[in-house]
C-alpha cells in the first residue's frame, strides 16, 4: 500500500515539472514579428561585414597598383637607385649628432651634414643670443656624380639615403645608405666623438659594380657659402680664405681680396677658412686632382651683409677593384692655433703666422709666451700689456744702440754742416769728406738703421699674431668690447674712404704714440749728404714724421683692437725708454770727447770703405774728365 502510494506521488512530481517546463518553453519562444525582426538583423550584420570585407580587398587591391607605380616611376628616373626613393627613409627627416663643443644635423636627402653649430660661441658680439652656425639653411652642399650603366646622370645631393644611428662606446655613428637594391649602396659614416671638434667620415660602395661607371674617378663637390660671424665685415673677409695642403706637406691659398681658383694635385686636406672659424675636409687617401674656386661675396665693406665668402672645391674619387673606400674627417669648429696644431696633421698651417722666421718667431715664442701669461688668470688686455712690456724689455738693447747711433750723429752735426757749406758746388767732394769724417770719428751712419731693420722681423711677426689669437674674440678691456676687433667710442654719420664709417680711440692714442716717437728718433739723425741724382733722405724723414701717423690711423681703425693696443703700449715703453737712456745713459759730451780722441788714432781702412773711396775717386775722376771734355 505504501508503495503504491510512492509511486503515485512520483507520478505527480513528473507532471507538475513537466507542466513548468513546457510553460517556460512557450513564454520564450519568440513570435512571428521577432523571428522577423531577428532574421532582418543578421542579414543587416552580414551585409555590413561583407562590405568591410569588400572594402579592405578594394584597399589592398589598389594598394598594389599604387606601389608598383610609384616603382615603376622611381626606377624609370632614378634606374637601379629608384629603390632608395621607395624605402621609408625617402624624406627630408635629419639624424642629430651633438657633444659638449659640436652640434651636427645630416639629411637623408643627400646624406651630408646640414647644420653644424659650434657650441659655446655667439655671433657678432658678446649676449648677442645667435649661435655661431657654420652651416645652416642650405649653405653648404656635398654632391658625388653618379654616372650610372644604363647611361644616366644622378647627385647624391638629390637622392635619398637610409640613416642608422648606433653607438660605438662614446662615439656616435650615423651610417646613411644610397640604396640600388637591399645589399648593393652608397655609404657615408660620419663619428663624432666626445669633447672634438674632429668628426671621422668615410665613403665606400658595396655591389655597384654593374650599376654605376667604375672605369672612371666620381666627382665629389663641396661647396660652402661662408656665413658672417664677426661685428667687422672687412676685417673677416680679409681673413677668410680658402687653404689647401698638397705635395706632401705644401700649403697654398686663394687670394682673399677677390675670385680666384686654382687646381692642385696630391691634395689631403681642404679648409675653407672663415678668419675665427673653420671648416676642413681631411683624407688619408690623397685626392689626385682638386680644382678650386672663391668667390668674394663683400661688394662693399659698409654694407652690411650675410655672407663672405664662396668656396667650391671639385674632389675625383678613385675606385680600386671596382669600389670606393675613402677615410676622411670633417673639422668643424675654432681657428685656434692650438686646437689645430694638437691634431698634429698641419692645420696650423692655415693659421695666417707668416712665412719664414715671421712664422717661426710666432710658432716658438710669440704664442707659447702669450699663452703663458695669459694664463694666469688676468684680462686679456692686461696680457697684452704684459707681453709688450716684456717684448719691449728684450729688444731695449737695440734700442739702446739705435740712439748711441743717433747721438753720435747729433755730436757730428756742425762738423757736417761746415763740410756741406764747404763743398756745396761739389757734391762728389762733400760725399768724400763726409765719409772720412765718419771714419776717422769711428761712426757708422748705418749704425742707426740696422736696430730698426733688426726689430723688423718683431714688428710683422707681431702683425700677423694679433689677428690670428682666437682667445681675444669677445674679450673686452676697458672701452673695447672686442678685443679681435675695432673698438668703436663714436659711430659717423658718413662714410670716410679707407677710414669706415665709426671712431676707434685705440689707433689714435697709437698714432699720437708714434709721433712722437719718431720726432724723437729723427728729429735727432743726421742723415748723410744726399748724392747728386739721389733724394733726399733728410727731408723724406721729416715728412714721414707726419705722414706715418696718419696712415696708422687710417689703417688700423679697422683692425683688432687688441694690436692697436699693443702699438701704443710700445712706442710709450719705447719713448720711455729713450728717455732714461737720453738722461742718464748716454751723455753727449762724453760722445764728443771720445769721437776726439777717435780721430787722433790712426784708424785701418777696411777693405769695403777702400773699395768705396775708390769708387767715388773714379767717378770723382770720370766728372772732370767730361768737364773738360
């Protein structure tokens, strides 16, 4: 019974969960409208999604067409280097390279350096805020001529090249490739290392044997109009130029004053030289052929003006076993000697130091005792002071003999003038008198010009130093802003030829210097009686007493400050010295009394003043032989 009962309650249990869910499988069955609904949905959803699909093969399938043109063209201009052109690399980007002195930018396009900033320096004058850039906005070019196998001409400048920026230790390198196919380019590879103004830059091919003409040298051509950097226009131009070194340790230069171009062979290093500022393109392959040009872009110094100079040099690049491989440098930065000379490769050569024994007093003494007092941490005008007292105190011998030469004539002087009023319808007679009493006096009348011609090596040693000393640009001293340059206390409202157009107070405390010290030391000389036919020498002097002033005046408001300065310093050491030696040195009458007992002494004629006395006997001779002829 129990049972029964079990089975009936199971019986029940089964229906009732059946009845729930047969009503839960009505209420969610949808109805005719949202099946409708549902279906119109997903026919929306896969229309849609066929469409996208359509449209990415449409994308895909243009694409293709695009890309096969865009090669087509490049290859259709460019032959085997229209792959470069199709690379992602095809732009005007730029790869930056920069160290504590040096900023470099180089292009894809052309793969050359197209910004060089040299760091820690301002243009035109100190706080001015304008870098010193030798290269920007398109002024400088390096172009390789491609002459291709398909008989195509291509430039590098034009092209596009692949960059890859890495590190090598310190240094970074920048690698860009001219592409005519994945393993076959054109290479340049610049490194700039840390704390140098030196880059390394090499050019080598890889695999282009049968894509350009390998049985002749490529053209390489580097041009750079050269920027303005200095407050003096004409002083700059003056000093940049174009310097090259040939033949094994030659160096030759463009004429700095107006175009000119040239051509040398065996050529290792190329520097256009901006006067303060350089750049320099060194190889260790020499160059067999280079030709130059410079172009003077200064049509007058007043004006004012961007650039100075234009420099082309046209460089053959030879292959060897059908590539290229050419290790090189780049200099970008100061023209210091120092800097330079510790390269040890003869860029101080491009230094303006002058030639022979100008050069060496330069090189040997005048730099390296600068350099020492300079560096003791004062000014670099009280350097300059410094270093004209000590030249000055080690040329005060010559001085010395220059006026004992002097006041000996002084002591001869009436002895002179009774000989030229004696002999004045005579002149061959006076020459002859005169001369015997210079013997017997034992006074040499040359005496006092051969101080001067010895201190003449000094004086142009110390005319090519000034401009070339780096470290005086920018450096000031008392009213001169610019030691390197002209210090101007008044700017004219005109123009005044070969004087400028401002006032310098340097070169006119040097002019009145030199006045005076020149109607010091020829107002006391004696010249000998002027030959007949002959000038006079007396006379000439005592214009030269005013007229060597002036020119100082004119010619050096232009220059370096810090040289007028120096002329000055000197000739007021000069005058001063003189003066010491004038009161308390040399004493006329004791002159007088020794030239006294000089002439009661029988005095040997030397072989010169016998062959002298001679001569002037033969001619004395040969005028009264046509006098009575």
């Amino acid at each position: 019974m129990e049972e029964k009962k079990l089975d009936l309650n199971s019986i029940i249990g089964f229906v009732l969960i059946s009845g729930i869910l047969l009503w839960m499988l009505y209420a969610n069955t949808p109805t005719p409208e949202e099946i409708k609904a549902t279906a119109k949905k997903e026919q929306v959803e896969k229309q849609a999604k066929q469409a996208k699909q359509v449209k990415t093969v449409s994308a895909i399938t243009e694409a293709v067409p695009s890309d096969t043109t865009q090669t087509a063209a490049a290859q259709a201009q460019l032959g085997s280097f229209g792959y470069s052109a199709t690379l992602p690399s095809a732009t005007d980007a730029v790869t930056e390279i920069k160290n504590e002195v040096l900023a470099i930018k180089i292009s894809n396009k052309g793969g050359y350096i197209v910004d060089a900033t040299v760091l820690g320096f301002e243009q035109f004058e100190k706080n001015s805020k304008k870098a010193v850039q030798l290269i920007k906005d398109s002024n400088a070019s390096l172009d390789i001529t491609l002459q291709t196998a398909d008989n195509r001409t291509l430039h590098t400048k034009e092209l596009y090249f692949e960059p890859k920026l890495t590190t090598e230790g310190k240094n970074q390198v920048v690698t860009l490739q001219l592409k005519a196919g994945p393993d076959q380019f054109l290479e340049y590879r610049y490194v700039l290392k840390p704390n140098e103004y030196m880059l390394d830059f090499g050019i080598r091919s890889q695999g282009l044997e049968k894509v350009i003409n390998t049985s002749k040298p490529l053209n390489l051509e580097w041009q750079l109009k050269s920027y303005r950097n200095e407050k003096s226009i004409s002083y700059e131009n003056r000093y940049t130029e174009l310097i090259y070194e040939y033949e094994d340790g030659k160096d030759n230069y463009l004429n700095a004053a107006k175009d000119s171009e040239d051509e040398a062979k065996e050529v290792s290093y190329i520097a256009f030289k901006q006067h303060l500022f350089s750049s320099i393109l060194l190889t260790d392959t020499k160059f067999k052929t280079v030709k130059f040009n410079s172009d003077n872009l200064v049509d007058d110094e007043e004006t004012d003006t961007i650039f100075t100079k234009n420099f082309i040099a046209q460089v053959p690049l030879a292959f060897k076993n059908g590539a290229l491989n050419y290790s090189m440098n780049w200099y970008y930065g100061p023209s210091d000697y120092t800097i330079l000379n510790d390269y040890d490769r003869n860029l101080d050569e491009i230094m303006p130091l002058g030639w022979g024994i100008f050069g060496w007093i330069n090189r040997y003494i005048f730099i390296p005792v600068f350099g020492l007092i300079s560096g003791l941490g004062i000014s670099f005008g009280i350097a300059i002071i410094l270093f004209t007292v000590l030249v000055r105190i080690v040329m005060s011998p010559v001085t010395y003999k220059s006026y004992l030469s002097q006041a000996k004539m002084k002591v001869l002087r009436p002895e002179i003038a009774e000989l030229n009023d004696k002999f004045k319808d005579n002149p061959m007679k006076k020459q002859q008198e005169t001369m015997k009493l210079y013997s017997k006096a034992g006074v040499n009348p040359m005496a006092g010009c051969l101080p001067a011609l010895l201190q003449m090596p000094i004086f142009y040693a110390l005319f090519q130093f000034f401009p070339s000393m780096f470290d005086l640009r920018q450096k000031s001293f008392l009213w001169a802003d610019d030691l390197s340059s002209y210090d101007s206390i008044y700017q004219l409202p005109f123009h005044i030829p070969f004087y400028g157009s401002h006032v310098s107070l340097f070169p006119i405390l040097a002019s009145i210097a030199i006045f005076f010290y020149m109607k010091m030391t020829t107002g006391d000389q004696v010249m000998a009686p002027p030959q007949e036919g002959m000038p006079d020498m007396g006379k000439i002097m005592k214009i030269m007493i005013y007229v060597s002033p002036i020119m100082m005046l004119f010619f050096f408001n232009n220059y370096a400050s810090g040289l007028s300065l120096y002329y000055f310093v000197s000739n007021s050491i000069t005058i001063g010295i003189m003066l010491v030696i004038k009161n308390y040195i040399v004493k006329e009458d004791k002159i007088h009394a020794q030239i006294q007992v000089n002439k009661t002494k029988e005095k040997k004629e030397s072989k010169f003043q016998k062959k002298m006395r001679e001569l002037m006997e033969q001619a004395e001779a040969q005028k009264a032989a046509q006098k009575k002829k």
